[in-house]
C-alpha cells in the first residue's frame, strides 16, 4: 500500500512494502531485472494467476492527537474464491473503512472487510460482486500451492500494483525459506502484535516496490506460494501460502482467527548454552497457565505435547514452538516438557483463548479522546488485576479532556465519571450519550483515573497540560504521601464547594502517612488546626512545604473527610529516605554502563508489582555502541544476576564485574527485568 499510516509498526531493519518513505528496494529495475524473454513458465504463470490480481484502493483510519485521522493508500491482493474473497496484509486493509478494488479488467468494485489477522499480517476482502461493471464475466480466482516445497533458488514472481500503478509482475528466485529480523532488532508490529512470533517469510529478489503489499508470490505453476508483506534491503519477504490459506479459511468461515494463549514467552538459546536444547524460557505472565503451572524464566521447553521442539539455537527455530501453542483450540489441557537446574521436568496445564495485544482504538469526539479497551495482556503490561477501565490512547489539544486540570493524557485509566464505575468503552459511550442529552453548552463532570499506580480526580466539561513537574524535597521531615489540589471545580465536584486542601494520592508503603491510616482519596483540610491554603492548580507545592517545615520527630494533626464524614489523623513524621542523588553507583569502563542501587520509587513499584522484596541493580545510562548496548542492556533495566549470580548490591556488581577481568569468557549472561518482564542478556566483550 502506498502511502499509508505507520499502522503502529515499529520497523529498524525491514519496512512494509507499503512504506515509500522507508527507501529500502531496489529502485533500478532495467539494473537488475531478467533480460531473457518471457518463457513458458512466465506465461503459464501470468496466465493462471495475473487475472485474478487485485489493486485495492483504501480509507483507513488511526487514532491520533484525539480522534481518528483518514487516510488513503493503495495494496495489491488476489482474487482467492468464486465467491469475491480477495486475500491481502492486515497493513494493507486490517484498519481501512472504505476499498475500491480494481481487477485486471480495469473494473471497479466495492469491497468489505471480512476478518483481519494483524498476528500473522493477513485480511480478507469480499468483492460486491453486484457493483461489477462487467458481470456477465467469469470471476477469476487463484490457487494455492504448497510453500513447504519451496527451496532456495527455485524460480517465483512477484505480482502487484507497486505504486498504486496498473497490476505488474516481477520475476526472481527464492532466496531463503526461514527469512527472520536479525536477533537484538525491532521487528515488525502491527496493532501490538509481533508478526516475527508466528511468520517465517519466504525471501526472494523479485523486485518489489511500495505497493506491493498483499500481493502474491507464484511459482511457475501458476500457484500463490506466498503474500508478499515487506522490503528488507535488496529483497522481498512474503507469508509462506500454507499459512496464509489456513488463516484466510478461518476469516471467511469466522471472520477471526482463534488461538491459545498460554502466557509463556520464549527466546532463543544462548550462545553459551551448546548443549541445551529447546528454547529458553524468558517470561512468564503473572496469573497465567504457565505461571500456575509453575514455569519459571531459565526454564527449557523441549517438547510440547509429545513433539519435540527445534533446538532453538537461533531466532528462525521459534516460530517453529510458538505455533504449536497458537493452533492449539483454546481450552485444550497440554503437556510440556522441559528441563530444569539440569533434571527433566513436565508441566501440565490448559490453554486459553488468546486475546489480540491492543484492542483497536474507537474516539469519543466530546472528550477529544480517542480510547481503548483493556485486553490480557495490554491489562498485564499495565500490571493490572483485571481489564476494567478505558485506557486513554490519543487527546486532542486544547480538547476538554486536555483542559481539564489536571488533563488526561495518554496512558490515563480513567475508571469513574460522574461517581459511576466504567469498565470498558461501551460503559464510557454510553454514560456520554446520556449526559450529553439536552445540552447546549459543555457541562463538568467528576472523572477519577489512574496514573502510575496513583488514583487522581480532574472535572472534564464535556476534555492533557501536563502536571507541573515537583522539584525535589528538602532533606527534612517526611510523611510519605502524594497529593493533589483541591480546585475550585474539583471541590465542588466532590460536595465540599468553597473548601480548600489536598486530595491523597498515593501514599509510600511503611509510611508515616500510611502508618497513621491514611487512604488514597482522603481530603485534607487542615494542619494542626490551620487552614490548609491550596485552591489553585499553582498550589501543588503548599501541602509539602508545610510539612518541611516540622523537625523529623514531630508528631502533627490533620483534620479532613472521608467518605463525607469528617475524620482525623495523627502523623508521626520521619526522616526522609535517602535521595536519588545519594545512591551509590558505579561506572563499568569495559562493559560501559553505569548503574546504581534500586531508588525508594523503584522499589516500592517492583514491591507492589512482585509482591515481595524486591531485588536487582538499576542500569542508568549505556554508552552507544558499547558492549552493554551491543548485548541488548538498555537504561532502566534492572539486573538481577550475572552468570547466575544475584546482584543487589553495587559492590556486588563491581565485584563481579572485575573479576570477569581476570576469567575473560565469551559471554556473559545478564538475567534483567525490564518492565513486567524478566529476559535473559548475553553480552560478549573483547578482552
């Protein structure tokens, strides 16, 4: 397709054979096409499968600065059924609202959606057969033929519309069966979904320009062997056609794909690891079978019901283990087997059904909002109990959530409007259509959300500035709580119209504040019998000043509401902990990253995310191009072993670190998490 959105890919070394701005083909086509006359083959190719090509024209539409941005682009597909199914990428047609399809005939008809896949990077069209100009003519329709006999040189053409152009064909030969994005690189991800998880792509230099998305790969039979998808340097990537076929089966019968899910995820073996076999566990989500059935990161998977995995020594195996578990029929009990610390193990659990990563973003115009359902795993990502809530995706400026104070932003849940629970976007249309009823003008409402794990209330009329950054606190006395300004509007909202304060917002686990039985969404009215004199957004710093003015043994009287009744508390305040700019770090000059001690915020985060004590080194800065960063270490990683070994203290790490000097391996293995989850780092410097 061509031009198109950026369909929330995430592209490093490839691009979509949509994306002209991405100059990744092969532009001179008189350099390096064949110059023999077309022979038999060609023909009987061009015969069989050029009549059943499709130019597909699209509207699509992507959520951004609050609403949903139109756009136009154009893919190419294939006529699949007499019935008008027209197989194409999910990139091509997964977001588009409108298509236009030209055949071969130059005729032009309308189309619908069908089913999308964004997984495997496959949609099906159907033609309105009634909108043909030419009807009285036989549709034609391609076939499929068998990608798994593919070998490397065999002879394929590549046919599409690069360009938007009239449809063209385009000849080669195979040039890998098992084509990946190489190891440590951003693959391709469309709508969350990493398309390198199931799809292995047949690699082929025939030439392939934007546009070409959608297209079929044939072989000299006159059979689709493949949907060409992207553009990797010199050559073209397609979905091998057995994939495909089965996938388009499932979307006309369904008009979904339907897989497991076990909540395991899987990396290659590494390099120090020869004489392992299978793949290396590296997550295991919180509250999946995987995690009840007590897999562990470390562990090795070598068989899955009975089969034997691949020795995934290298990124091209996994796609291989991966679909075992995506084509097993949800609520399946399966085994695994595998090994740990050495000694063979098996798992027992059953699957379940496998959600998409992101639920696709709808705008709700009167909030200038665009917003999205939780699924399993986005709800995971966000280390949520449950999906209840719309995540906020996109605001628009100067939109009444973004002129609230404090505005909504992306990343927000907002979890009550007008004192009502919403649990999904549905809930939220709804409660907006009833509100909006009658009115002429924009009227507040009370909105409590969450952000970074703190519970906030703002009045939206029905619409981010972003919340003045706190500077640092004063080496003095601390009560361990967070808070926000009691507003004009917000005081009002809340029935205490007049009054002035703070609202809790979150409060430090083993606090003063928490000790004292202070709650999240308390009011705090007074202190110590004064007035607490906060009203305006500008007097997010009033609350904290006055506590810093207390020596850090002093005992102090809050007086506030809770639940409308009125309520005090007594605070012992304490010294405050120590201060970023305090910790210890450590600088490593050969494996060049500097990192320090876990700081109290971290802590308190992975405490609550773990539910226990938590552990590891924070990494703060690595240098480009060093070793670290050469090995996949990133900023903001936290380290948990190297070789093995435990790291929670910088002398530890320092320890451990020198003394690599002396022993000088090849690698060396730094377990790390890096947000909800754990994975497995091998770095190999030159001594």
């Amino acid at each position: 397709m061509t031009p198109m959105s950026s369909c929330r890919s995430a592209l490093l070394v490839l691009a979509l054979a949509t994306c002209q701005t991405l100059p990744v083909f092969a532009q001179d086509a008189a350099a390096t096409a064949p110059a023999a006359a077309p022979s038999a083959e060609v023909s009987d190719a061009i015969k069989k499968v050029y009549p059943a090509l499709v130019r597909i024209y699209v509207v699509m539409e992507e959520g951004a600065d609050g609403s949903m941005k139109k756009m136009q682009g154009s893919g190419s597909g294939a006529i699949i059924s007499p019935e008008g199914h027209v197989l194409t990428n999910h990139h091509v047609a997964g977001r588009g609202t409108r298509f236009v399809c030209t055949l071969s005939n130059h005729d032009e008809v309308d189309a619908t959606l069908v089913g999308t896949d964004a997984l495997s990077d496959l949609a099906v069209l159907k033609l309105d057969l009634d909108t043909r100009r030419f009807k009285d003519q036989p549709l034609a329709v391609a076939g499929f033929g068998d990608s798994d006999t593919l070998k490397t040189g065999d002879l394929v053409f590549a046919m599409g519309s690069p360009g938007g152009l009239s449809q063209s064909v385009t000849r080669g030969i195979v040039a890998n069966t098992e084509m990946i994005v190489p190891r440590h690189q951003i693959g391709l991800t469309l709508d969350g979904e990493k398309v390198g998880e199931l799809v292995r792509w047949i690699g082929h230099d025939a030439i392939i320009f934007p546009g070409n998305s959608g297209g079929p790969l044939v072989n000299p039979a006159g059979e689709i062997i493949g949907v060409n998808e992207v553009g990797i340097a010199s050559l073209g990537g397609a979905i091998p056609s057995n994939l495909a076929k089965k996938v388009a089966a499932e979307l006309i019968d369904k008009g979904h794909v339907t897989r497991s899910w076990i909540g395991l995820e899987a990396q290659p073996l590494l390099r120090s690891m020869a004489d392992e076999k299978g793949a290396l566990v590296a997550s295991v989500w919180k509250g999946s079978p995987a995690e009840k059935a007590g897999i562990k990161p470390g562990d090795f998977i070598t068989a899955y019901q009975g089969t034997a995995l691949p020795d995934c020594h290298a990124a091209e195996d996994l796609p291989v283990f991966n679909a075992m578990i995506l084509n097993t029929t949800p609520g399946t009990e399966v085994t695994l087997a595998g090994i740990r610390d050495g000694q063979p193990h098996t798992w027992k659990l059953t699957t379940v059904l496998r959600e998409p990563t992101l639920d696709k973003e709808a705008e709700i115009r009167e909030w200038g909002l665009t917003t999205r359902n939780f699924t399993q795993v986005s709800a995971l990502e966000k280390s949520r109990d449950s999906k209840d809530g719309v995540l906020v995706d996109t605001t628009r400026g100067g939109g009444p959530a973004s002129e609230a104070k404090p505005a909504l932003r992306s990343g927000d849940v907002i979890v009550k409007v007008g004192g009502q629970e919403v649990k999904n976007r549905a809930e939220l249309i709804a409660f907006t259509a009833d509100f909006v009823k009658g009115l002429t003008e924009p009227k507040p409402v009370l909105v409590e959300f969450e952000r970074d794990r703190q519970k906030y209330a703002t009045v939206v009329k029905v619409g981010p500035p972003k919340e003045p950054v706190k500077p640092r606190l004063a080496e003095k006395a601390w009560m361990g709580l967070s808070t926000q300004v009691l507003t004009d509007d917000l005081a009002s909202a809340l029935g205490i119209a007049g009054k002035k304060g703070v609202r809790v917002t979150s409060l430090a686990p083993d606090s003063p504040a928490k000790r004292a039985g202070l709650l999240e969404g308390d009011l705090l009215l007074k202190l110590d019998g004064k007035i607490i004199n906060a009203r305006r957004q500008e007097d997010s710093e009033v609350f904290p000043e006055l506590i810093l003015a207390y020596p850090v043994d002093a005992t102090l009287e809050l007086a506030g509401i809770r639940d409308g009744k009125p309520q005090t508390w007594n605070v012992s305040l304490a010294p405050r902990p120590t201060d970023d700019s305090e910790l210890r770090e450590y600088k490593d000059e050969l494996f060049e990253f500097t990192a320090r001690q876990l700081s109290t915020a971290q802590r308190d985060k992975l405490k609550t995310d773990l539910g226990e004590e938590p552990a590891g080194i924070s990494v703060m800065k690595v240098e480009p191009s060093g070793w670290a960063a050469l090995g996949g270490l990133a900023p903001d990683d936290v380290i948990l072993t190297i070789d093995g070994k435990p790291m929670n203290e910088i002398e530890e790490l320092k320890g451990k670190l020198v003394s690599l000097r002396d022993t000088k391996p090849r690698s060396v293995v730094f377990g790390i998490r890096r947000g909800p989850r754990t994975w497995f780092l091998e770095i190999e410097p030159r001594w």
